[in-house]
C-alpha cells in the first residue's frame, strides 16, 4: 500500500519480539520502545529540511548543513505515545513536542477527545505523531484530523504494531499521511486488541493495570 512502509531491519523486530514477550518488565519494555521509535524515527526523518551554516573547523572556514529548528515537531497520543517520545528526541533533541489526549469507549471503541495542544508555528513543521499501537484506526485518524484542522500540513505517523484494519483506515482517510510500522500483525480480536499484539501498550510502559 503506497505510503505505508513497514521497517523490516532485524533491530527492531527483534526487539518488538522482547516487547512481545509477557514476561518482559516494565522497565525493560518502556526502554525497548524508546530504542524502536529512536531506530524508526532514524528513517522516518531522513527527509527532515536542512539549511546551511558556517562553521570554523581546525584547517578552515565552511558551509556545512544543520536541521532547521523550527521544522520538526513531534506529537505522541497520550498516553502511551508518550513512550516513543524520548527516542525521537534523542535524535532531534530541539524538537517541539505537542500532545494529543484521546480515550477510547469501552463499547464503540470510537475516540474522543480530552486534550489537544500543539507547536505554534504548526503549519510550517513535519510534524511526527507516535502511537505504540495502530488498532482500529480511530485514534490514529482523530489525531491527524486535529493536527489538520490547526493547519498542520506536512504529517507522518508512527506505530511500532499495527493491524490490517488500522492502516487500511488511516489511509483510507489520510492518504497523504506517510505511515511508519514496526510490524503489521494478523488481525483484531473482538475486543478491538492487536492479535498477535503485545497486550496494553499504555499499561505496559507506565506499569499500570
């Protein structure tokens, strides 16, 4: 699917099987996610806009090429996007950061919004939003549509596990919306969960049940 690219480096699927794996603690698993979004964001910014300065080096004076401050923003879905935020960082450490809250009916599985604040100037940024999970899509497609309407333009998402039906939403809905994933998984079970997953992201990073 255009725009849909799934980062097949054997990095990051090993460590999305430990993330997997039950047994595997909270601190171990919050560290993995900041490892996977650090390694994913590594080529989801490869096109980030460059501007050139001078610099002195030891021999002499050139124009050599640094990342425009104000271009690059990213915007993790509370709460457990939170998680993949450090990662980004540690790439981009000027990065803005915006925050999205949304919350999921327990019975539709729809999204509602609680919070929404964003990097101002919005509209000239690439502005990254960040999701462990891409489920049914509704959360991923609210997100983008609050970013569109404070008139952000230029917007990638990204999900360490995604499901088919998620993807084939966001895209549905966003086209113009580059998707990052870690690993596309089989399916949803009926209740809405990434099968075969890694359970509750959010609960799993923070340590709550």
């Amino acid at each position: 699917m255009e725009n849909v690219i799934e980062m097949k480096h054997p990095l990051i699927q090993h460590k999305i099987s430990r993330l997997r794996d039950k047994n595997t603690g909270t601190n171990e698993f919050r560290a993995l996610v900041e490892e996977i979004a650090m390694l994913m964001g590594y080529e989801a910014l490869s096109d980030l806009p460059l501007h050139e300065i001078e610099v002195e080096t030891p021999i002499e004076k050139c124009k050599t090429p640094v990342i425009e401050g104000r271009k690059f923003a990213v915007v993790p879905i509370l709460r457990a996007g939170l998680g993949m935020v450090s990662g980004i960082l540690a790439l981009v450490p000027n990065a803005k950061v915006g925050h999205i809250g949304l919350y999921r009916d327990e019975e539709t599985h729809e999204p509602h919004e609680y919070y929404c604040k964003l990097p101002s100037p919005i509209e000239e940024r690439l502005i990254v939003v960040t999701d462990p999970m891409l489920a049914t899509g509704g959360s991923a497609v609210a997100a983008v549509d609050f970013i569109k309407k404070h008139g952000g333009r230029k917007i990638k998402f990204m999900a360490i596990i995604a499901a088919p039906e998620g993807i084939k939403r966001l895209h549905e809905a966003h086209p113009d919306v580059q998707l990052y994933v870690g690993h596309i998984d089989r399916e949803l079970n009926e209740a809405a969960y990434i099968c075969p997953g890694l359970g509750d992201a959010g609960d799993r990073i923070f340590g709550t049940k």
